[in-house]
C-alpha cells in the first residue's frame, strides 16, 4: 500500500495586517536652540505605519513637524531618538545604503519651480536619478514610461521641453515622473499640490491613486489642507505640535473626528456645516511644548467648559498624553475624546 507523506499542519493563520513597508517607532527630532535656547522638539514621539499599497495623508497646521517626519522617513534627516524601519530593517543611514534606499523610496517635492532645474529638459530632469543610480537599463526607455505613468503622453512630445513651456500642473507631473523613473515602492510627497490651481489639484491627485492601483505603491502624502485627504488617502494622521494627535480611516477620522484640533481643522473647509472653530493662543512652537495636553492652551473644548463637565480639565492641564500606536486602528490623543467615549456621550 502506497502512502502519501502527511500534509504540513497549516499554519494558523491569525487576522492581522500586513507587515508594514515603513515604520517609525518612537521618532524624535529635535533641532538645537541657539545659544543654549531650548531645542525645537519638531518631532516628538512618532509612531506611523505605512502598509503596502497603501497611501496615508499627514496632516496639520504650518510648523507641526510634518516636513521634518517625512524627510526623516526617507533617511533625509537622522532621529534623535527612535528609529525608522522600512520592509523589516532598520535605516543605515551610511552613504551608500541611503542611495540603495533612494531608489527604494523617493521624494515629490511641492513647487515644481524650484525642485526642477529652469535649464535642464524634461528629458534630463527625469534621467537624472538614472543616471545616478547608473542605471543599466534603457535610459529612454525608462524615461518615457515614467512620464507616461505621470500622465504626459506621448511622453516624446515633452522630452525636450523646458520647465517655463509647461503648466504648473505639467510640472509636477515631471517631477512625479523623475520619483517613478526608479520605480520606487514608496513616494513620501510633501504637499505635492500646494501651490497648484484648484483645478489641477485633483488631477495630480487622482495620479496618486492610480499608481497606486497600477504599481502597489505606498504613499504618504503631506498636506496642510484637510479637504484634500478626503479625495486621495486610504488612512489619515492628523499631526500637532510633532505628535500624531489622531489617526484613522480617512473617512472615519473625517465624518466623525475625535480629537478638538481634528475638529476644529474640518470646521472650517467650506463645505464644513456650523460655525468654523477659532482656535486661541498663541501659534504652536516647538521649543516650549506645553505640559499635559499639548494641545491644552488653543483647545476650543477645554475653554467651552465642556472638559471641565467631563471631568478631565485637570488632566487636560497636567497629564501627558500616551504616544498613539502606528497601525491601522483608530486612535485619538484625548482625555476628553477617551472619557466621552467611554461614558457613551459623543
Ligand atoms: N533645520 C531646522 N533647524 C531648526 N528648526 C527647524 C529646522 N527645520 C524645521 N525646524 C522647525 O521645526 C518645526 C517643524 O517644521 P516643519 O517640519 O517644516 O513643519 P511643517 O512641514 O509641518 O510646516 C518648525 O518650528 C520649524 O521652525
Ligand atoms: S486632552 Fe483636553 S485639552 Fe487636549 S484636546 Fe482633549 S479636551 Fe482639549
Ligand atoms: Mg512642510
């Protein structure tokens, strides 16, 4: 009697997410004050996952520290502490495995103007990260299928066109392409549409998602503008003060924030229904970092009385605030979103 060998006992297999492609764990950044001023604390205890095919919007007002997270993302800028982790190792952060990991993931710079360089050709413009990578393939060949994947076709057309031929929107696009030309797993785009019309904002948007249909790419996109999230991420991190204050689904965190800043940011886009929230106090500033609450000095909810009914107006003034995990789930960084919660108030 034949026997066939027992089949392996199947792995349980557990619900879980997909290991993440880029991580950052525990990242702190601080710039030193000059002449013994305290040190800007740009980034202040960061978690953030990035999954595999997945395209996150940063969000959050001028100067909380969402250039600073996404260039030390790319291994532009070292931690002070922490760690950034991309598809199970950690950064090196010596020359030549950062260019490895250049090619791995890129940079989309705002302002195609001045990340694009007046005398170089879209041609050149495009080769250039080739060319530094010596890549040993066909160049033109390369070259034309990234344009065309950023969505100037015939990608011929534009080799030999100067960056002031163009229209802004076209411009990004080559900046798009120059990022794809590798063929990155990840772009980290730093507000990739700013200074864009209204109108072709969109577009350079929905290219963000066709790629990432087309090509599995990751993305994380950083944005000042809320609105704009809504059309193009899959999760949403809502930054304050170098602390992602709020995360989520995009339209989970967006149809029924959490957090007071998160709120108070929706309040006031133009389709926002009621009164847009005027935040008080003073702008943010990264050297004095306020105690308990970061947020505590500009919350709308503290100052309304409604903490103090829910009892965490002293917690608000003198508790930290946990560092939100990374991953998928929702979170919030609020004494007063977790109480509500969990007396069934709203
Ligand atoms: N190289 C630097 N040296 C000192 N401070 C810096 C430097 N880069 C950024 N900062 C400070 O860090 C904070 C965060 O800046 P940034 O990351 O550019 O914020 P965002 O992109 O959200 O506007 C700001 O207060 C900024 O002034
Ligand atoms: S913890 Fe308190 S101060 Fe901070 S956002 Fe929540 S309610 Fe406002
Ligand atoms: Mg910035």
């Amino acid at each position: 009697m034949t026997t066939t060998p027992p089949a392996p006992s199947p792995v349980e297999e557990t619900p879980t997410a997909p290991a993440p492609l880029l991580s950052a764990d525990d990242l702190h950044i601080t710039f030193p004050g000059r002449r013994g001023a305290p040190g800007a604390r740009a980034v202040d205890g960061v978690d953030l996952d990035i999954a595999p095919g997945e395209i996150v919007a940063l969000v959050g007002e001028s100067g909380c520290g969402k250039t600073t997270l996404a260039r030390s993302l790319l291994g532009l800028v070292a931690p002070t502490s922490g760690r950034v982790t991309f598809d199970g190792a950690p950064l090196d952060y010596s020359g030549r495995a950062l260019k490895r990991y250049r090619k791995r993931a890129q940079l989309v710079l705002q302002d195609p103007s001045g990340s694009l360089n007046p005398r170089h050709t879209v041609y050149d413009a495009v080769a250039e990260g080739l060319r530094i990578h010596r890549y040993p393939g066909d160049e033109r060949a390369a070259v034309s299928q990234a344009l065309s994947r950023a969505g100037l076709r015939p990608p011929e057309r534009f080799f030999l066109r100067y960056p002031h031929e163009m229209s802004g929107g076209q411009r990004q696009r080559v900046v798009i392409a120059g990022a794809l030309a590798l063929e990155p797993e990840l772009i980290v785009a730093d507000e990739p549409v700013a200074s864009l019309d209204a109108s072709v904002r969109g577009e350079i948007l929905a290219l963000f998602l066709r790629l990432r249909d087309e090509l599995g790419l990751s993305a994380l996109v950083v944005t000042h503008d809320l609105g704009l999230a809504w059309n193009i991420a899959d999760r949403v991190a809502v930054m304050y003060l170098g602390r992602i204050v709020e995360s989520g689904r995009v339209e989970q965190v967006l149809t029924s924030p959490r957090h007071p800043y998160t709120q108070a940011l929706l309040s006031v886009l133009p389709e926002a229904p009621g009164e847009p929230v005027v935040l008080a106090g003073e702008p943010p500033d990264p050297s004095r970092i306020p105690g308990g609450c970061r947020f505590h000095a500009r919350c709308q909810v503290l100052a309304s009385g409604e903490a103090a009914a829910a009892g965490v107006a002293d917690d608000c003034r003198t508790k930290d605030l946990p560092v939100l995990a990374g991953g998928q789930t929702a979170q919030v960084a609020c004494h007063w979103a977790e109480r509500t919660a969990h007396s069934g108030r709203p």
